[in-house]
C-alpha cells in the first residue's frame, strides 16, 4: 500500500528512520486541493483545500505492519 508523507517523516527528517527505513521510497509527490493548518499541538494537519490547494510531499511503498507503528 502506498502512505504520502510531509514533515518529520520524509527523508533526513528525524522521525524518517525511526517508522520508514524499510519501506520503499516511490518518488516526490504533490497532492491537490489539500493544505496544512497549524493549531498549535505540534504537528500540521492535513486537511481538504481548495483547488489552489496542493502540498509536497513524498510517496512511500510501505507494509501493514509499517502502517501499525
């Protein structure tokens, strides 16, 4: 199955060895008529945009078990 990732988790982040260093790297992706929102908690949420909207990110081939980490 294949998992988007931003942030932490895409390559030279420091949570990327931590949960993806086994699974296969697919490529650079950008998602459409999606944005990043900050509410203060830490992390960005992904959520539904506009169609001005997109975010960059990278495409990950990963397992079930990747998924449950």
């Amino acid at each position: 199955m294949f998992l988007f990732v931003y942030g932490t988790l895409k390559k030279g982040g420091v949570n990327h060895s931590a949960y993806l260093k086994n699974s296969t790297f697919v490529g650079q992706y950008r998602l459409s008529k999606v944005k990043l929102v900050d509410y203060s908690h830490g992390f960005p949420y992904l959520l539904r945009g506009s169609s001005e909207d997109f975010v960059y990110g990278e495409l990950y081939d990963v397992t079930p078990i990747t998924i449950k980490r």
